[in-house]
C-alpha cells in the first residue's frame, strides 16, 4: 500500500484515498500524465478537487471524516 502526506503532515493510505475521488478529476489527471509518484497525483487531485467542487478533498483536511 502507497502512502502520500496531506497538505497538514498526515500520513494516508493513497489508494483508500483515491477510492473516493471523482472518477473524471483522476482520468483528466491521468491523460495529461503530468505526475510521477502517488505524491505528485495525490497533489494534484486536490488542487483539481478544490477547483472543482469548492471545498478540500476530505482526506486532505485536516480532521477529514472519511
């Protein structure tokens, strides 16, 4: 299991996470190819999240309830 650290230091299970992204966001993500690690994307979906719906990725928050 992948590992990736929220924008407040917390460590997280990157596929736990990712099972509750929007489908669309990650495939946008993955055709641009853009991101190397788990890290990378895990980053960059939340920005592309916030844009989005106007509110963090609830496993980026800091007392996300996921």
């Amino acid at each position: 299991m992948s590992k990736v650290r929220t924008q407040y230091g917390k460590v997280i299970d990157f596929e736990a996470a990712m099972h509750i992204a929007d489908d669309a966001i990650m495939e946008s993500i993955h055709a641009e190819g853009i991101s190397d690690t788990d890290q990378e994307f895990y980053e960059l979906y939340c920005v592309r999240h916030q844009d989005v719906y106007g509110d963090e990725f609830e496993p980026d928050k800091e007392c996300g309830q996921w």
